[in-house]
C-alpha cells in the first residue's frame, strides 16, 4: 500500500497540490484498494482452479484412463462454479462494465447441461412378454439375450426353455416407484471411480437400496400372472432360472460377460427377491467397474431379466462358432462339464475342449479331456449345490462325439442366421436333448496365439511355470497380487499381475489394474477370459498351484502366447507385447466429455488487443476465463487512472536496464513505504518478482539479430499493414514494462519491441497453491517468421517442464504444484527468456540461425540455472516423484 500514498496529496484537488489529504480520504482509498485486490486475487484462484479442470478434462480426453459420468458432471459442475465466480469478481471489480458475461455464461452452461442430460426413458409399458412373442428386433425391451431366445424360439426350430421376460419398462417402473435413481445418482457421484475400496462402498449400499425397496403392486401382479401362464405349460411349481438381460449390452460392442447376477433354480416364492437380485447386480463392484473402463453410461443399461424353465442339465457348456483368439481359425471350439454349464462359465472348473472342423461333414479335429472334480446340479427344493464328480466319472468326456457334432450344427445356423461369430451356452437333459440358454456375438482377436513348443524354455530366463491354456494372448509384466478372498481386491496395487484359484467373473473388477492374469482353473470360455480378451491383458488358466509358487510382489514377466510366467523382466518379451488399446476412445461416455469439452476447453479469444475480445464472441468458458483474467489486470492498472493517479500509483524500477519497468505494489509486495516515485529493487520482497529479475539481468542481452534484406522488407510490411503494432501508438503498454506484485504473487505485463508478453506466479510454502503462466505473442515479421519463433520458445519450454499450447502466432505455457524452490527457477528461465527472444522473428526463416540461437539460449540457461540440483520429474505437465538431474539441462522425452 506504500505506492499510494505519493499520489494522495493531489487527489482532492484534481491533480494540484493543495497540501496533504484528510485521513478519511486516505483510509477510504485504502479500504477501496483493498477490496479490488481481494476480488482479484478470488479471481486468480478461480481462474487457477478452473484451468487445473480443464487440464484434467483434456487428459481425460486422451483415452488413456477410465472415467464415468460422475466425473464429467463433477467437473462440469466444479469449472463452471469457478468461472461464475470469475465473472462476479469481475463485476466487483468494474460493476457493471462487464455484464454481459452473465448471459454468455448462461447460454455456455444451458449447452452443457443439455448434453448432461442423459437419461432415457425405455418405450412402452409392457411389464412381462412371452417368449411367443418376442423377436431379434425387440432388444430394446427385453435386452440382447432375451431377443436372441425369442427369436430362436420363434424363428429357427431350436430348442430354447420355455419363459418369458422381464422388462426394461419394469425396471423403470419398480425405480420410479420408489425413487432410487436420484439417490443412486447422489451416491455415484461422491465416488472415486479409480478406487476400488471406496466403489466396494458404493457398489455394497447401492444394491442393499434396491433389494429392500418394495415391489410395485401392479408390477408384482404382472410376473406372477406370467408365470402361472408358464405353469401351465411347463407344470405346477415349476422351477425357473433368471439371467440378466441388460439393454444395450452387445449394442454397445461389449460382451458384460459375467458382470451381472443369474439366479437358477427359483421357486414360485422367491421370484421378486430373486428379481431385485439381478436388477440390484446392475451395480456391482464388477458392472460398475466393467462400465468405467468401457466407458459406457449406466443410464443405457437398463435392466431386463429373463424367466424361463429351469433345466437340470446333466452336461453343459459354451460353444464358441470360431476361435474367438484368431481370426483365420474357423474352427468350432466347444468347452464343456458334468452338470450345469455354470461351471465354464464362472471358470470354477477347467473343461473338455472339443475342435471341430467346418468341413462337410464335420469333424472333431482335436479335443482334450480334463479331469472335473465337481460339479454344479439342483437342489430338489431350490437353488444349486456344488458335488463331487465320482472319479471313474472325473476323466470321462462329458459329452459324446455325436453330441460335439450336433452342437457345432447348431453353432453354424446360428452364425449364418445373426450374420457374425456367435457365443452360445447350452444344456443336455436326461434324455440327451440340447437346449440352448444363452446366444450373443462373440468379439474375435485378430492375433494368432503362438506356442513355443519344443523351443528352449530357459532361452529369455528362469521359467517359474509353463502349464494351462491361454484365456487372452500377450505379454504382461508386474509384481504377483495372490488374491484369494474378496477383501483382497481392495488392496489390489495397479500394475499387478492377478494371481487366483479359480477364474470367476468377479475378478474381473480388477482387470482394468491388472497387467495379467494367472489362474489355477477356468478355461477361455469362461466369463473373465472373455473380458480379460476385451481389455488386453494377457491370461493364462488352468496353472496348478499357482497361488503357492508365485509369492506375493515378486516380478514376473507373463507370456500368454507360449504358456510361460518367467522371473523378472524379459525385455526381450516386452518389446514385442502390443500396447493395450484405451476402451474409452469412441465410448458413449467419452463422446459425451468430447461434446461438452466443446463448450468448456477451446481457447477463441487470443489477442487482448483485437476488436473481437468482447463478451459477446465468449463460445466456451475458457474464452470466459481469458476475458475475466486479461480485463482484470486492467482494471487493476487503471485504479490509478479512474481516481487520477496514474503516476503515482505506480513506482518506476531504479535499475541498469535500458528499459523503463513500473511497479505497483498491491498489498505487500515492498519492505516498507516508497515515499517517492521510484523504488530500489532492495526494498522489492515479492518471491517471483525477484526470481524473474535474476533471469533477466543474468545474461546481457546483445541486441537484435542482424537481419538480411527478406527479413527487413518483412518488417516493413507488417509494420505498415498492422498499425497495432507501432509502438508510437498511444498505449500504457507500448513503453513501460508493468509489475503488480505481492509477497508471493507477481504479474508481469510487457510489451518488448513489437511482441506481448505476460507472466503471472504465485509462489509461497503452499506447492498445490504455485503455478506460473506465461504468455507470449507477436512479433513484426510475417506470419510464418512469427509462427517459428513460437514453435522455437515453446519447444523450449516444453523440454523444461512446462505444458504448452500454440495458438496461431502465440505460446501459451503454464506449470503448477511444485515447490518454492523449484518454481523461482522457472521463474529465473522465463526472465532469460523473454529478453533473450527478442525480435528473433526477423531471423526465423534461416535454419542456421534458428539452430545457432537455439544453442546459445540452452547453453547461457544452463549456466544460469546452475549445477545440479533436486528437481521434480515431470510427466504430462504434472508433478511426479523426485529425481536428481541437470536443472540447466532439458528433460528428455
């Protein structure tokens, strides 16, 4: 506040001096001058705030990490707040000068919004259809599963089970009937999505707030006329099974497979619990995970169950119409158990695999029988009980060859009917009859599987296992996680390789952490085989003991392909395995973020100068952020002008460079009161002013590059064509080099011949407060000279840690969270920077010249910015671990 009092003598009277102001007049201006700042700094906060969002909205939208609606409407909701409080500080700042920002942020918000709202309403009001009466064509009721039966029911004389289905306008009614999407929402979104314990959390009371809401009356009616009808068919008392029919499960290019619950042998008295069950499943720990990483909204998941006659197979399986790991291998696949085929597909047991061949007539080219020991049957009264297979029974194949055939029949007109590879899962009753219970398309591979039989198994190190089949091809690496109860995933580090007994669907939780999966039973046909093929991790099932010869958190290299777990890191392996593809890309959740990212990252406004920096050209909120930032250090620089002070506001730099630079000291920025108009950098205490001023005077400036005649005539011409850019131009920016400072904040304005350059920091003891961004633009050559130096500064800055956008001819770069001591030095690079670029325009079209300079600016800073020293590692633009490196040298990419 010292830089105020010079002028207060002259404000009463107009600019004459008439002697020393009242003490009202002074506490009154200090009070004033007080709140601007406070206003401004809530407006820094704000603005540093909502560009930290946008930087993780825009990290998001590189498809490299999961993220569902709650984090879309999280962040969408928390940038939009500190954009609105932007533009109230700037009405504090300048009421009323600036109000039209209120209407363009409303109309920004309503498109926001308008994308946000996702849920959808299911068509019709049929609560429960037959399977009579459904077709392919009616997904959207009764979901994938149960079209796929009704329309083999009704259109390809197979057997299917007697039933009929649940649907997704019953789910809607029994949630409406006693509000649970709001509240379901409400939970989803305080959850970190990332964390597998807090989703347990959620996923746990999200479930028990379904299963204990009531029945709808007219709803309960429904079911239970449907299934009287079906115990006229089928029998009084009749037993069904009830699976998960979700909407949009195949639509959506995702199998779900395994993720929600089936309920098997129900009787007549539990068909509404048993209902709630599955329709509860929708938001299980797996379901709820499997969605994130698939980025697939839960608002399109409706939940349809299927009701249909419970058959107590004797055998069962899966049959897949192809080899879903290859592509070329046309070959039928068809794994099977004693018992029910819950068995395969919750991989609690390794099967019989049949090859059969599409020749005519088929043939049975290869299969391998397994030892089962248990199996899965009915209970009399209800439910399923696990048996042991008697052992002259364990080794015997549990279906015939005849029966192998005829279901690789059935897989072929199934295939030829829906037009794609099928997955289907079967039963064979007493009498030996196939009944089908389940067909979906299957997603294929496009790798072959590659097994090194006979090959030398110590060639790429120790072999620690090499047993089973593989479930999903590729190379993993990581530390062992043995996961033997369902506490255990809670713990379960990324990265890890998942070693476990039995392959069962709920690990599949964990394959979005998982960098391979190990088991001791299951096979590819089961459940998690199927998604750890969606997500890329390399699988491999049916190891024995592998949970007591791998010891938690030693490092394994897992090659699926040739059945092997080695010791360590086999780098050789690794650098032949295939990135894993980002599922988010092209997800309905992603496309979602994409849309609304329209309305809230671009970056329009550019040029402060330009006639178009209006409120009315704001499209997006960070075009609201610019405005707000770029209007509200004007407004600070013209306090002084408004209350006609503007010399004395402001001090000018007492120093040795042949440039003027003017301060004003917003709060507490000098070590005491300036009396006069001019201020000693001994009394200047703001942190990064001071770091900024040690790079510009590290090194003398040697003055402006010679120029050949291209580059003069160059000049000339934007010069004349571009009247903004000459500096006899009347402008408080043309001359003057303008600090505001504080003790730990600083903004730099400065014009430095024909280009603009502004650096605004905050540096103190707090790092997740600091951030540094600078701002660089102009130039007197033609475009394309301009464009070069921008690509020369921000390939500069880029190698030095900043995250850097270019825009036309200007660099905009901006860096936050580290330490005190590491952000003065940034600080100290700009200052060399920005006087040590100077009119580097005019040269830019002369690769020898861009080289020599570049050279030169990464030798001086270098020598500037010193020896070693402990810095932060930087990744993406964040804060990463520490790491001791060259602070003059460059980071390497």
């Amino acid at each position: 506040m010292a830089g105020l009092f010079g002028f207060l003598r002259k404000l009463k009277f107009g600019g004459k001096d008439k002697g020393a102001p009242r003490p009202s007049d002074v506490e009154a201006l200090r009070t004033a001058f007080k709140d601007r700042y406070h206003s401004f700094k809530l407006l820094l906060a704000a603005n540093n705030k909502a560009l930290e969002i946008m930087s993780e909205m825009e990290y998001a939208l590189r498809g490299h990490r999961p993220f569902g609606m709650s984090f879309i409407r999280a962040n969408c909701t928390a940038v939009s707040v500190n954009v609105f409080r932007m533009v109230q500080n700037l009405d504090q700042l300048a009421p009323g000068k600036y109000r039209d920002l209120f209407g363009r942020f409303k109309d920004i918000q309503d498109s926001i919004n308008q994308l946000l709202q996702t849920r959808k309403s299911f068509a019709g009001d049929r609560y429960v259809i037959p399977f009579e009466s459904i077709d392919r064509n009616m997904a959207d009721l009764v979901g994938g599963k149960m079209a796929n039966l009704g329309e083999i029911f009704n259109n390809l004389n197979l057997r299917v089970p007697p039933g009929f289905a649940i649907t997704s306008a019953a789910q809607e009614r029994f949630f409406e009937s006693n509000d649970l999407q709001p509240e379901i929402d409400r939970i989803l979104q305080s959850s970190a999505v990332d964390k597998l314990d807090e989703l347990y959390a959620v996923s746990s009371e999200i479930q028990q707030l379904i299963i204990r809401a009531e029945m709808p009356e007219d709803l309960e009616r429904a079911i239970r006329a449907e299934y009287e009808a079906l115990e006229r068919t089928a029998g009084a008392g009749v037993k069904v099974s009830m699976r998960s029919s979700a909407l949009g499960e195949d639509a959506l290019g995702a199998s779900f497979a395994g993720q929600y619950r089936s309920e098997l042998n129900v009787s007549s008295e539990n068909l509404m619990e048993a209902y709630k069950e599955i329709v509860a499943s929708k938001y299980s720990l797996q379901a709820i995970s499997y969605r994130v990483e698939r980025g697939i909204l839960a608002e399109e998941v409706a939940m349809s169950v299927g009701c249909m006659v419970m058959i107590n197979g004797i055998a069962g399986g899966v049959t897949y119409s192809c080899n879903p790991m290859n592509i070329r291998d046309h070959s039928i696949h068809i794994h099977s158990v004693w018992g029910l085929p819950k068995s395969v597909v919750d991989g609690s047991v390794t099967s019989d695999e049949f090859v059969v061949s599409r020749s005519e007539p088929p043939t049975i080219v290869r299969k391998e029988i397994q030892h089962k020991s248990h199996q899965f049957v009915c209970y009399p009264d209800e439910g399923v009980c696990r048996l042991d297979v008697v052992e002259e029974k364990s080794a015997e194949p549990s279906i015939a060859d005849a029966q192998a055939l005829e279901l690789a029949r059935i897989a072929m007109v199934l295939e030829d009917h829906y037009g794609c590879a099928q997955d289907i899962e079967w039963a064979v009753d007493k009498d030996g009859s196939i009944t089908l219970l389940q067909c979906r398309p299957l997603k294929v591979s496009e790798g072959t599987a590659v097994r090194a039989e006979g090959a030398d198994e110590t060639v790429f190190g120790e072999v620690l296992l090499s047993s089973g089949v593989t479930a999903s091809q590729g190379v993993g690496y990581g530390p062992v996680y043995v996961v033997r109860k369902n506490s255990d995933t809670l713990l379960f580090p990324r990265g890890s390789v998942l070693v476990t007994q039995q392959a069962l669907p709920r690990w599949a939780a964990l394959l979005g952490h998982a960098s391979a999966v190990i088991t001791e039973q299951g096979s590819a046909a089961g459940h998690l085989a199927n998604v750890a093929r969606e997500f890329g991790v390399p699988a491999i099932f049916g190891v024995p003991e592998a949970t007591e010869k791998l010891a938690n958190g030693e490092a394994v290299t897992v090659d699926a392909d040739a059945l092997r777990v080695y010791k360590g890191t086999v780098e050789a392996l690794l650098g032949r395995a295939k990135p894993r593809t980002g599922l988010m890309v092209g997800s309905p959740v992603y496309e979602i973020l994409r849309q609304v990212d329209k309305h809230i990252v671009p970056l329009n406004l550019l040029d402060p100068d330009s006639s178009d920096f209006k409120p009315k050209n704001c499209r997006t909120l960070h075009d609201i952020t610019r405005f707000c930032h770029e209007k509200s250090v004007k407004e600070m620089f013209s306090f002084g002008n408004d209350h006609h002070f503007s010399e004395r506001a402001s001090k000018q730099l007492v120093c040795d460079v042949p440039m003027q630079w003017w301060i004003i000291n917003l709060d507490d920025g000098f070590r005491e009161d300036v009396p006069g108009k001019f201020v000693h950098l001994d009394n200047i205490v703001s942190i990064p002013m001071l770091a900024l001023w040690e790079g510009i005077v590290a090194v003398p400036w040697e003055g402006p590059p010679p120029v050949d005649s291209k580059g003069f005539m160059s000049i000339l011409l934007e010069a004349s064509a571009n009247p903004a850019l000459d500096p006899s131009m009347p402008s408080p920016y043309v001359n003057r080099n303008y600090f505001m400072l504080s003790r730990n904040f600083c903004s730099l304005s400065s014009r430095f011949g024909f280009h603009f350059c502004t650096i605004e920091a905050l540096v103190g003891e707090r790092p997740h407060e600091n951030y540094i961004s600078f701002q660089f633009k102009g130039g007197a050559a033609d475009f394309q000279r301009r464009l070069r130096r921008v690509v020369f500064v921000s390939g500069i800055l880029d190698e030095y840690g900043f995250r850097v956008e270019v825009k036309e001819d200007a660099v905009l770069a901006r860096i936050e969270g580290f330490d005190e001591s590491y952000m003065k030095r940034k600080l100290k690079m700009l200052g060399y920077l920005i006087i040590h670029t100077r009119q580097l325009d005019m040269i830019m079209s002369n690769d020898a010249s861009y080289n020599h300079h570049r050279e030169k600016i990464l030798k001086d800073l270098s020598r500037v910015l010193g020896s070693r020293d402990e810095t932060a590692a930087v990744v993406d633009g964040q804060p990463g671990e520490s790491s001791a490196r060259e602070e003059g040298e460059p980071r390497t990419s």
